[in-house]
C-alpha cells in the first residue's frame, strides 16, 4: 500500500459495530411512556403483546399489572389477550372484549365494558351508559373475591367488538 493511502477494511468493521450497537440498542429500548406513564406498546393480539405493557408499567404499577393479568388468566383460562389503543384487553373468543388495563398517573384502571351489567356495580361511572370503572391505587386493598365475581359475570357477558 502507499503512503497516504488507508484501508477502507477497517472503517467497514467499525461502521458493522455500530450499526449492530445501534440496532441492539433499537431492540432493547424500552417503550416510550405516554402521559400518566401509559406505556406505548404497539397493538398485537396474545399473551407476548400484553407481557411487553405489563413489563414497560412504571413502578408498583408493574407488579398491580402482573397480579391482575395472572388473576384473570386463573379465573379464566381461557381468556383471549390483545394490545390495542396501548391498553391491554381481555375478551372471550366469539364474545368480544370484556376487559381493559390502563395506566394512570395514580392508579391504574380496570375497565369493564359491560360493567353496568355486573352486580354490584363497578364503584367507577362512565360517560358511556354501559362501562364501569375500578380504580386501583398504591395502597388499596384488592377485594380478590368481588373482582373474581365480576370478571365471571363479565366474561358471560356479550362483549365489546373491537377491530
């Protein structure tokens, strides 16, 4: 090689170290959180969708999350999972969705999409006739026994038809 002259081998590896630093970075980036710490998970239908938001909620929220999604799964084996509008969902396959998570600022809120139906009633009005609200603060108590009550009533419920 001549004097002056440089070998382009060497700028093309380090140019392949940082692409690939760079891409596993991308991967690894965790979700961005929206307002009241919502974590931006892109819609996906299954268990792995709602794993991701339930691992990207912010502080005591994750374990509230992790605790819910396995308490629904045990009262309802057969509960049908998505992601969609960066909440996850709960449904029945055939029967729509019953069920909503979503991360707040101070608490996070179950959304029962036919909850005016539930006996008694989710304490949590709504704008739209037929949802009910739970909100779930840091240091409430979870009422395991009413929660498990309604999501069976829920389930058995004509659910919502979301795309």
């Amino acid at each position: 090689m001549k004097a002056g002259k440089t070998s382009k081998k060497p700028a093309k590896k380090v140019a392949k170290k940082i692409a690939k630093k760079t891409a596993a970075k991308r991967v690894a980036a965790k979700p961005k959180l929206l307002s009241g710490g919502n974590p931006q998970i892109a819609k996906g239908d299954g268990d792995a969708p709602v794993q991701a938001y339930i691992a990207a909620m912010p502080g005591w929220k994750r374990d509230l999350g992790k605790r819910l999604d396995t308490f629904i799964v045990r009262n309802l084996p057969d509960v049908r999972k998505a992601v969609k509008w960066n909440s996850p969902f709960y449904g029945i396959e055939g029967q729509g969705w019953f069920l909503a998570l979503h991360v707040y600022t101070r608490y996070v809120k179950v959304a029962f999409f036919r909850g005016a139906s539930l006996r008694p009633l989710p304490p949590g009005a709504s704008k739209h006739k037929d949802v009910r609200y739970l909100d779930i603060h840091e240091d409430d108590e979870l009422d395991e026994a009413q929660l498990a009550k309604w999501l069976k009533q829920a389930a058995a419920l004509p659910g919502y038809l979301a795309p």
